[in-house]
C-alpha cells in the first residue's frame, strides 16, 4: 500500500460514531500534528492551522470525522440488545451485519439479528423489516451474561468493515468513507501544500457530529471565524443500477463532484464559478451534483456572523450509509489537486470579489 492507501485504511477501520470520535479523532490529530498548530472546540472538533503567505484571508476546509453507528439503548433479560442508531441507517442494510460494541470493559463483537424467515409468513416476508424488530446478539442467553461482558446501556456501537483494494486496484471498499474520505483530502492538501504554495492561512477542520445535526461545525466555525469555507464530503455516486440520470448522473472515475444545491444551503456562485473555472484550467474533470434530501456542515458554517461564501466538493462514493461503501482512486487525486488549485487563487482581492455583489 502507498501512503494514501494506508491514510484511508487508518481512517476508515478508526471507530468514531457521533459523540464517540475518541479513537479517530486521536488518528486524525497525529496525520495533522506535523501540518500546524492544533487546537479543539469544545465538542472535540480538531482544527489544525496552517499558515501562508498572508494571515487572511481566513480559509475553513471542513471534513467531519464521525460516521453513522449506533447505541445500545435496552438489554433484555434474555441477554438481547435493543439499539438506536446514531445517524442515517437505511433498514435494508442493517440484518446480518457484525457490529462492535464499545465497552469499559473492551470490544465486544456482536451481529444485528431477527426473527428468522422460516418462521415468517408469507405477508411478513414481503415487508421490509423495521430496526424496531432488530436486535444485537453477542451470544448471550442472560442480562448478567452480557452485564459480565461490560455491555451497558449508551454504549456505541460500531460497523464492522476492513479497508480492502478491490479487482480494480484504483478501487477501494471499506466503512466510513462518510466522511473520513473528506478528512483525508483535508490532510492530504495541508500535507503537500507549500506554505509558500497559498495567499491565505488555512484552518483544516475535522468536525464531530455532523451525522446527528452538523453540531461541531457549528462550534467550531465559531473558533476558526473563517473568510471563505469549502466544505470535503463524500458524494453519491448514480452509477450503479436503479438510479436515472436525471437522479444522480455522478459517476466513480468521473472526478470531484460540485455540489450546485441541498437541503440546506445554495452555494456562494462566484467562488462556485472559481471552482469551475479552475477545474477547467487545471484540466481536472468536474462532475455536479444535487442533494434535496440532505445536508453538510457548510449549512451552518455558510450562515456564520454575517455570512460565508461556502463551496462542497465531494468524492463520488457508492453505497453510503451502509458497512461497506466504493471509492475510485482517481476521483480522491483530483479532489485533493482541484482543492489546492482553488487555494492558490484565493488571496484577498479574490475572497473582496467573491464577497462583493455588486
């Protein structure tokens, strides 16, 4: 494996669901210690400042470090643990799968179980099967065998997934690519980015919680006060069976992907056209996206004090949401390269122009 093979399998096989990014977020700090001074909201937010050749303008790069998990919420007495999920989980992909929980007392390896379909009717066989109806089993038969393991209620719960090469081997699987593929593009471009290399001062942002409402960008924007922000997620990729073009025409090796609108934010058109523009120059191909049923954290950091002009840049990804999610190489390269093309440009008579309407 090369270096950004290994960042991605560190970062993907890291534990960290929403309000328990202890064990990635210990990661990230030591990709990050040697890039710039480190500093912390208190959410547990990292924000690693790396200056340039002028202390403004002020440039937010924002990848938030936890993924989607679960909690244990119940133990019955018959030793079975009921959960709630932590972030968007779409039943369908929830049976069958090995789940890690995180106890005081250490790991504790468990599967996602229900009622078994030979015991089903005919009509409950034809009906997707709801979490409420799931279960966590870690072989226990009692509530003392399961409090003996540590198991106790508000523990996280992780997705167990190992980071694989593919046949393709510019083809990676693993869990949590949501969004620790942004955090990685963020450490990559602070890594190979001369200080001599940008007209700014950076602040890479790894922030917790976005999965459950976009929590620490809000406290950490706070912190960095930020000019301009672009914002590094994974996007969906539509090219897989099922989806129209008109859905989602985002494809694996069809490069970074512009989010053009969501749920909860247009994005800034002038430094929307940068990025445009700089992909064009830069020969780096471009693919645009929509999301009308989400969100990233750029709907509350673009809304910060007066306003900041705020871009997405995403690295197609099939399959999110789920233990196991497809990445191309390629895409993953060009975003890291049109991420530092855009830096380049943006020294302050760039940023005055962005922020002007007139």
């Amino acid at each position: 494996m090369d270096k950004t093979e290994l960042l991605l399998k560190e970062l993907t096989e890291s534990h960290g669901v929403p309000g328990y990014e202890a064990g990635v977020r210990e990661v990230i700090r030591k990709y990050m210690k040697p890039l710039g001074a480190i500093s912390k909201d208190n959410m547990g937010s990292l924000i690693c400042k790396k200056p340039g050749k002028s202390a403004e303008p002020r440039v937010m790069l924002a990848g938030h470090m936890d993924e989607i998990g679960f909690m244990v919420k119940h133990i019955s007495s018959d030793g079975f643990i009921r959960f709630t999920t932590l972030g968007g989980w779409w039943d369908h992909v929830l049976l069958g799968q090995r789940v890690l929980l995180k106890t005081h007392k250490g790991d504790v390896i468990g599967v996602i179980g229900a009622k078994p379909p030979h015991l089903l009717s005919q009509e409950e066989r034809t009906k997707l099967l709801q979490r409420k109806n799931m279960y966590i089993d870690i072989g226990s038969s009692s509530l003392k065998e399961v409090e003996k393991a540590g198991v106790r209620a508000g523990d996280p719960v992780v997705p167990v997934s190992e980071f694989s090469v593919l046949a393709n081997p510019r083809t990676y699987m693993s869990k949590a690519f949501d969004d620790r593929v942004g955090c990685a593009v963020v450490i990559k471009a602070l890594e190979t980015l001369p200080a001599s290399g940008h007209p700014n001062t950076l602040f890479g942002v790894a922030t917790v919680q976005e999965e459950v409402g976009v929590r620490g960008a809000s406290t950490s924007v706070e912190m960095v006060n930020p000019d301009i922000a672009i914002i590094l997620e994974s996007d969906i990729a539509g090219d897989v069976p099922g989806i129209k073009p008109d859905e989602s025409s985002t494809k694996l090796n069809g490069g970074p992907s512009l989010l053009l609108y969501d749920a909860r934010m247009i994005p800034n058109l002038k430094l929307r056209d940068l990025v445009v523009d700089t992909a064009k120059k830069s020969k780096i191909p471009l693919q645009f996206t929509t999301m009308e049923g989400g969100a990233t954290d750029g709907s509350v950091i673009h809304l910060h004090k007066h306003g900041v002009p705020t871009v997405v840049l995403g690295v197609p990804t099939r399959h999110i949401h789920s233990h196991n999610a497809i990445i191309h190489r390629n895409d993953f390269d060009n975003t890291v390269k049109l991420l530092k093309a855009v830096l380049q440009r943006l020294d302050k008579k760039k940023v005055d122009e962005i922020k002007s309407f007139a």
